[in-house]
C-alpha cells in the first residue's frame, strides 16, 4: 500500500511540475508579446490576473472550432490546427505567474475584485485589460491571443491576434478578430 501511496505522491508532484512548467512558459511568451506590442496593450489600464474572463466577449477561435477557422487553416497546417485545438482544451486552468517585470508596469487585480466592480468600477479600478490562454504553436514561432479591454458597460473593445516570433520581437501577424461596445 505504500508503494502505491509513494508512486501517487510521484505522480502528483510531476504533474504539479510540468503544470507550473508549462504556467510560466505561456506567461513569458505573453509578457514578451506585451512588451514587444506597446501600441496594442496599455500600462495605463489594470490587468486581470487570471486567463478567461467573461469579460472578454465572443470569439469564434476561443468558443468555436479552430480547425473549421478560414484565417487559421489558411496560416497552418492541420497537424499544427489539432495540437492548437488539444492545447485550447487542455490550457483552460492555466494561471498568468507573475514577475519583477510585470508587477512593475501593471496593476493586477483579481477575480474576487471584479465581482464587486460595478459599484466603484470608474472611481476605484478605472479600465481593465485580460487575455484568454495564448495559444501557442508547436515551434514557439506563432502564438494566438484574445485580448480585452472595458472601461465601463458601455465602453469596451478586444480582438483576437496571431503574433509571430521574428527572433528577436513579437510582432502581429495577423488580426483574426475585432469587437467593439
């Protein structure tokens, strides 16, 4: 019985690992895609510290099939589209781990906060920005992402982007998808 209990606790520990691995790799490559694209993502505004907000509006990439995507199947492969497709399922917990960088230049706030934003959203918190999960393609070459941004009800846009690596910046590559409210 210890066996088991010792190969579980192996197990566990792995897993755990190859989680934060994998947690802190998507966050560099969204910290650099940030730093690389200031044009595109303001310091000015909080960042939510987590992937997935409901904030962040429709996407036909993140809520619908990416291997039926036009824009996405005319930019990759299929065996590229299925592993982007298994990776979108498999990502969805992913936390952003923070850094020196990014606790210097952006106010991260959490879940708790925004369930009570509406009472002091313009006055406390003013706009905030989030990302879904990057998706990132095999050879770190090219990463998808879906940003927001809301300063109030009203007052809201993001799109979804495919940044490419160019080895020494990201740079976007190609604009999928564009919202506005």
């Amino acid at each position: 019985m210890k066996r088991i209990g010792y190969v579980f606790l192996l197990f566990t520990s792995f897993s755990c690992n190859k989680s934060e691995t994998l947690e802190k790799e998507v966050s560099e490559i969204l910290f650099s895609v940030i730093r690389d694209n200031p044009d595109l993502f303001s310091s000015n505004y909080k960042l939510l510290d987590f992937y997935n907000s409901p904030l962040g509006g429709p996407s036909r990439i993140y809520d619908g099939e990416i291997e039926s995507d036009f824009i996405i199947t005319s930019i990759f492969n299929k065996e590229e589209c299925k592993f982007l497709s298994d990776q979108k399922k498999a990502n969805r917990k992913l936390k952003i781990i923070r850094n020196n960088w990014l606790d210097k230049n952006y106010r991260l706030i959490s879940s708790t906060e925004i369930n009570t934003f509406r009472e002091k959203f313009q006055k406390d918190i003013g706009c905030i920005q989030g990302f879904s999960v990057p998706l990132i393609s095999k050879d770190r070459q090219f990463v998808i992402i879906r940003y927001f941004v809301s300063c109030g009800s009203y007052n809201a846009h993001g799109f979804t982007s495919i940044f490419k690596y160019t080895g020494s910046k990201w740079i976007e590559f190609k604009n999928i998808e564009n919202w506005i409210s």
